[in-house]
C-alpha cells in the first residue's frame, strides 16, 4: 500500500463508519431492513479491524494507523485518532462483538426497530473513539457519545422497572462525567504553556502536565472515580446488575462485553502516566477495595435467583481482580488485565446470549423455574458448559491465561491481598457449577419441557465465541505481541 495513495486511516475508518451506518439506520423504516443494515455494517466494521492488524507496525505503518486534523485550535485541542496494541485490541473486540450481538438477537423484535439499531451503532462508533482517542477531550467526546445512546436504548425499549434504573444509571454516570472533566480542565491547565493558545489537551501534553504532589493526589481521585463508576469496582457498582437486568440484553452485553473497559482502558491510558506518584500512594486502598469487591460481589452472586442479575455479579468479580492487577504496576500484572479485557468480552457475550435463549423459549430467567434443559437442548448446553468453565477461568480456555498471570502479578504485590482474592476462584466455580446444575440438569418441568434446541444460525454465532475461548486458551500468542509494547511503555512511563 502505497503511503501517497493513503487518504483515510483506519482509525477514522473505524470511528466514521460506524457512525455514518448508525446515521443510515434511523431512516431505514423495515425492521427486517434495519436488522440487515445493521448486520452488514458490524461485519464490514469488522473487515475493517481484521485488516488493521496486517498493518499493526508502528514503523512501517505509522501512517495508516494515526490522524490528527484541527479541531479547536485556540484550546489546543486537536482530533487525534490512533491506534496502539491495547486500543488495537478493543477495537477488534468491539468489531466482533457487534454483528454477534446482532445476529444472536435477530429474532427478538423491537418497537421503532430503525432508532433501537442506530442507537447501537452510534454507540459502537463512541467505542471506537474512546479506543482511539489521542487528545484527551476526543476522548472525554467520545466517551459521552458512547454512553448516551445506551440511556436511551435502556429506558426506551429495557424492563417494567426501565425508568428507576436508567435513571440510577445516568446519575452515577453523568457524576462520573462532570468529575472527569472538571480533572481534565484542571490538568489541561498545567501542562506546558503559559496561556490558553499554548495549553494543551494532547495525550503528551497531559503526561507531562506540572502538577505539584499534592494536586496530583486528589486530581487523581477525580478521575478514578469516573473510571471506577464504569468499570464498575466496589463501591461504585450498584447501578449495574439494575442496569444489566433492566436493559434490553443486546444493550446490556455492550454494556458488560464492551462498555466496562472502558473504564480499564482509561486507567491504564491516563491515570498510569498522568499520577504515577498518586498511584504508588494510594495502591492499597485501589487493590483493597478491588478486592473486597470481588468477594463481596461473588458472595451475592451466589444467593441469585434472577440469571441477568447473577451474570452481572459475576462481571463485577471479574472486573475487581483486573482492577487490582493494574495497580500491582507490574509487567505480569498489566499484561495479564490486557488478556482478560478481550477474554473477558468474548465470554461474558456468550453468557448473555445464552441467558437470552433461555429467556426468550421458557419466559422466565428465575434459576428456580427451570431445569433439565440438556434434556431437550443438548447443544445449547455444550455451549454452555464450554462458556462456563472459561467464566471460572479453567486451563485450556481464554480466562486462565489472563487470570494466571493478574494473580502471579498480585502475588508480587501482596500475598495477603492475593490469598483473600483466591478465595473469588473457589466461589466463582460454586456459582457458576451450582447454575450450570440447577438450569441444566435435573429432571425437566412444565416451563423447560418446550424447550426447543438452538438453531444453526445460533450454533454458529456461539461457535465462532468457542473457537475464541479455546483458540486462545491455548494460543494466547497473538494478544501477547498485539500489547507488549503498550505494556511496557506505560511501565517506562510510570516507573
């Protein structure tokens, strides 16, 4: 590919196209129409990821994989789109998620189908951006273009309860908005420059911001509270499983597959460089919190009755050890969290769909009403099975590498830290077996009796997810190589 010819980048290609489909969408009237669109653009989005990662040398390829072109100048603000290893590897997790979750829930109908299916496409393309934002207020942009459209997919077309939990959403995240931009201003401030001309918004500018010690330490806690919130980690967690449990399951696996890393890929893209100091002082109380949080969330996983809530507990488990490992500040940790970010993803999705197929056949998610589905579905119960044991990070599948390594990362940080959340490993195997069990096996009842087996449409979407999990379970290479050099830059940076 000849640098001359080169007039669009994949990073606008990634963010533009997306949203341009989403724009398409609102005006296309048939619901079978929509659903296609919607489709076609996910598999093209992802054409586009797959062929990013021919072109993935920083060296040779630098031009492909970088844009900046004037946005407001007089703030110093630039749009600047780029793409490193980690934001390479969320937006290829991003690009397979959206026609799976598209496919997966094809047959369910939605009211106003053309608004539900721009709505979702706008929201990939604010994914997009935040994966590949370079200037701190793209990112701030973008990640309110991501979030936006959820509230909106969550209170039109969510559960009876829709309104109190949209609502207790907004709220935690229209918070954490105002306290990261009120962080960012303040940083933006003190990086290099004597007026607003000279001041800027870009990602080197913020690195290498003035801040004395003691501005940095509470600068810090305005943007891990924000992040904490999307994640989410204790105790900012309790609008999600009312969140997950009332939004329409197409826009809670966004939500849990996707949308929660964002609040990882901003910490190790902001806080990490930005509050090196800050984050070696306050280390403890992140991990403890992370922790006590995976605990606390695997405990309350176990007593649930509803399969969306007891989906979403677990997710926060998961998400407390990758906040953890992140601020253990080690190269086994940190490369351990970029692992599991896109382990993560692939097999909470594969959770979901499960949950909806289930839903959607006995009109009910209560574990209590049902039972003895691998009588009559014994595929969807392969695939169940499968999914689940890399929920409960088995060896051979994707979760075990990544959490293998967040451990031994935890490990050298703190023994104590690390012998209490083991204790999330033996719990996660309960309530997940102890799921597995009740739904699955056992004699079937008067709801699980018309359980029909999944279709080849539904064989394939969940085949393509376990391909992922054992392909990567056993072969973690590729995602190794995709994010050393993030890695090991943020640790030069912080250490």
């Amino acid at each position: 590919m000849d640098p001359k010819n080169i007039w669009i980048t994949f990073p606008e290609l990634l963010t533009w196209f997306p949203l341009l489909a989403g724009l398409v969408a609102f005006f296309i009237r048939s619901e079978k129409s929509v659903k296609t669109w919607a489709i076609m653009a996910g598999l093209i989005t992802l054409g586009i990821s797959v062929v990013s990662l021919l072109y993935a040398d920083p060296v040779k390829h630098l031009h492909l994989n970088n844009v900046s072109y004037f946005w407001l100048k007089n703030l110093g603000s630039n749009f600047t789109l780029g793409l490193d290893g980690m934001g390479r590897m969320l937006t290829v997790l991003t690009a397979i998620s959206f026609p799976v979750i598209f496919i997966a829930t094809y047959s369910t109908s939605y009211k106003n189908a053309h608004v539900f299916y721009g709505l979702m496409l706008l929201t990939q393309a604010g994914l997009m951006g935040v994966f590949t934002a370079m200037d701190v207020l793209v990112f701030y942009f973008f990640w309110e273009l991501a979030v936006i459209p959820v509230y909106f997919l969550a209170s039109r077309w969510g559960g009876e309860r829709r309104i109190l939990a949209t609502f207790k959403f907004f709220v935690y995240t229209f918070a954490g908005s105002l306290l990261m931009l009120v962080g960012i201003i303040y940083v933006y401030m003190h990086t290099p420059g004597t007026d607003f001309s000279s001041h800027s918004f870009s990602m080197n500018a913020m690195y290498s911001a003035l801040l004395s010690p003691t501005e940095k330490n509470w600068v810090f806690w305005l943007f891990f509270i924000a992040f904490a919130i999307k994640m989410p980690v204790f105790p900012f967690h309790s609008w999600q499983p009312d969140t997950y449990e009332q939004a329409p399951t197409a826009t809670t696996m966004v939500l849990s597959g996707i949308m929660v890393k964002m609040g990882i890929f901003a910490v190790i893209r902001w806080i990490l460089p930005i509050f090196p100091e800050a984050v070696l002082q306050f280390d403890n109380i992140i991990i403890g919190l992370s922790v006590v949080g995976m605990i606390y969330a695997s405990l309350i996983a176990i007593k649930q009755d509803d399969l969306k809530r007891f989906v979403a507990w677990s997710s926060i488990a998961h998400i407390g050890l990758m906040c953890a490992a992140i601020f253990t500040r080690s190269e086994m940790g940190l490369q351990g969290v970029m692992i599991q970010m896109f382990s993560h993803g692939i097999n909470i999705i594969g959770m979901w769909i499960v949950v909806d197929l289930i839903e959607k056949q006995t009109g009910t998610r209560k574990i209590s009403e049902l039972g003895g589905i691998a009588h009559k579905a014994p595929a969807l119960t392969i695939f169940l099975v499968v999914i689940a044991l890399a929920n409960i990070a088995l060896p051979l599948t994707n979760a075990f590498v990544g959490e293998f390594m967040m451990f031994s990362g935890l490990f050298g940080f703190n023994k104590i830290y690390t012998a209490v959340a083991g204790l999330s490993i033996i719990l996660a195997a309960v309530y997940t077996l102890n799921m597995v069990q009740k739904v699955f096996y056992g004699e079937t009842n008067a709801i699980s009796a018309g359980m029909q087996d999944i279709s080849l449409g539904q064989k394939l979407v969940l085949g393509v997810l376990v391909v992922f999990i054992f392909g990567f379970g056993v072969y973690p290479q590729p995602l190794f190589d995709l994010t050393k050099d993030t890695v090991a830059a943020i640790l030069t940076r912080i250490n």
